[in-house]
C-alpha cells in the first residue's frame, strides 16, 4: 500500500511540474485546464463500446441516413476550417517543413495555429460518434481493436499535444495524420527522426512520442492487413461452403433484408429502424 501511495503522489507531483512548461496561452481554453474532461469523455466512450452492443443485440439497425449526412458534412465543414486556418497561419509565420520550433508568444499567427489545433483535439472528440454509429447501426465488424486505439489515443494525445506544444511541427504532422495512405507512419517518423538528427529545437520528448506512437500503428496495421487479405481463405474455398441455415444476406448499406425459406413459403424479416 504504501508503495501505491508513493507511485501516487509522484505521479501527481510530476503532474504538478509539468504545468509548469505548459502553455500558458492556452489553459483557460475550454477543456484544457485540466485532463479529466478529456479523460472522463474518453472513459465513457470504452464504457458504450460495451453496453452499446449489448442494449442493440436483440433490437433492429438503426438506418441514421439524416444523421450521418449531416455529420459528415458537419466535419468535411470543420476540417476544411482548421485546414484553411493552419494553411493561412504557417504560411504568415513562415514555418519551415523541416524544422519548426514551437513559438509560444502571443503573436497573432501563432495563437491562429494554436486555436487550429485545438479545434482540431476537439474534433477527435467528435468523432467518437463514428463508433457509436457503427454500434447503433449494428456494423458491429467495423468496429475493430484498430478503429477504437485509433480514436481512444487520439483524443488523449492531442489533449497533451496542445496542452505543451500547441504549433511548430505539430501542425505539421496534423496533416501527415490525414494523409489516405499507410505511409503517413512512415513519413512522420522519418520527419521526427530527421528532426532529433539534425538537432531541431523542437522538444525531443514529443518527437520520440510521435516516434512510438507510429510504430504502434504500423504494427497494428501490418496485423490488420495480414489477416484481412493474406489470411484469407481464397475464393474457391468460399464457393464451396455451403450456405448456413439455408439464409441469404442482402445488405444495401443502410438496412438489410433476411430471405428464409421455410417449408416453400418466403418470409420477409428484419426491416431497420430510421432516424
């Protein structure tokens, strides 16, 4: 016990110390003034990945064709803001690509990249929601070990980002995260690690941070992808299965239709619930 105790209130002392360098600019900013607004949501978030599939086991898929247009034209809407607003900012300050320190005055363009960035944690929060519809529409399959690190640890970490280092090359690697392809990994550790080599006054603890925190996607992702496709069983096995329980599927992406055929007769089942 006292061994906990001690873990406890050095973890708290360190807590205490680093709020020291935090940036001062923004911690009266909504959620930043301190971890558990972020961490609560983020714990509430684990919580429905449990009861969410548990409340819609025995109920119809929600279809939230209404919902989900306008979600995501609600955040192609606040990507393109953040994207504009850091586009304007680093270009008026005059960041350079390769190495970028961070610039903690109160100068106009800095806290423009700054305010960017924050909209840009908050918009990590919001998309929570992506699970919370897969759940309600019962694509429960999407819903993978990869989806939920991805949106769990992204929320969190931008919290610390911004909270320490709201600009340089952080605004940098918010566009290298966006990137379609699973290079973008690739790309930011080489960007980090040009960064320790050459000794760019960026601080280290963040660009080895950075550095971890891609390895680990690239493993999942190399997990992902080789269960996906090369631990396929190929077509020609699958054509030979014979179809389960005598059901077909017919699935148009927002409610699905089961065909049963019992005794000669058709029954029609399964209609999705709407918005």
């Amino acid at each position: 016990m006292e061994v906990v105790t001690h873990l406890v209130n050095d973890t708290v002392e360190f807590y205490k110390w680093s709020l020291t360098i935090a940036d001062k600019r923004v911690e009266n900013w909504p959620m930043m003034s301190s971890p558990f607004p972020t961490l609560a949501l983020s714990c509430l978030y684990l919580l429905f990945l449990w009861v969410g599939p548990k409340y819609m086991q025995d109920r119809q898929p929600y279809t939230l064709r209404k919902t989900l247009i306008v979600y995501n034209f609600s955040m192609v809407v606040l990507n393109f803001y953040i994207a504009k607003e850091l586009l304007i900012g680093t270009t008026a300050a005059g960041y350079s690509y390769l190495c970028q320190p961070v610039n903690y005055s109160n100068d106009v363009n800095e806290v423009r990249i700054a305010s960017a960035l924050w909209w840009y944690y908050i918009s990590k929060g919001v998309e929570f929601l992506d699970t919370v519809f897969f759940i309600m529409r019962k694509k429960f399959n999407q819903v993978s070990f990869l989806h939920v690190y991805h949106h769990w640890t992204m929320f969190i970490l931008w919290w610390i980002g911004i909270k320490w280092v709201p600009g340089g090359q952080v605004s940098m690697w918010r566009d290298y995260y966006h990137i379609r392809f699973k290079i973008q990994f690739h790309v930011t550790i080489g960007h980090a690690a040009q960064s320790l080599y050459t000794g760019c006054p960026f601080p280290k603890w963040m660009q080895w941070a950075l550095i971890s925190y891609a390895v680990t996607f690239i493993i999942l992702f190399a997990n992902f992808y080789y269960h996906a496709y090369r631990g396929k069983p190929s077509s020609s096995h699958k054509r030979d299965k014979p179809i389960a329980n005598g059901t077909s599927v017919v699935t148009n992406g927002h409610s699905k239709v089961e065909e049963v055929e019992d005794n000669g007769k058709r029954q029609k089942k399964g209609r999705a619930k709407k918005d």
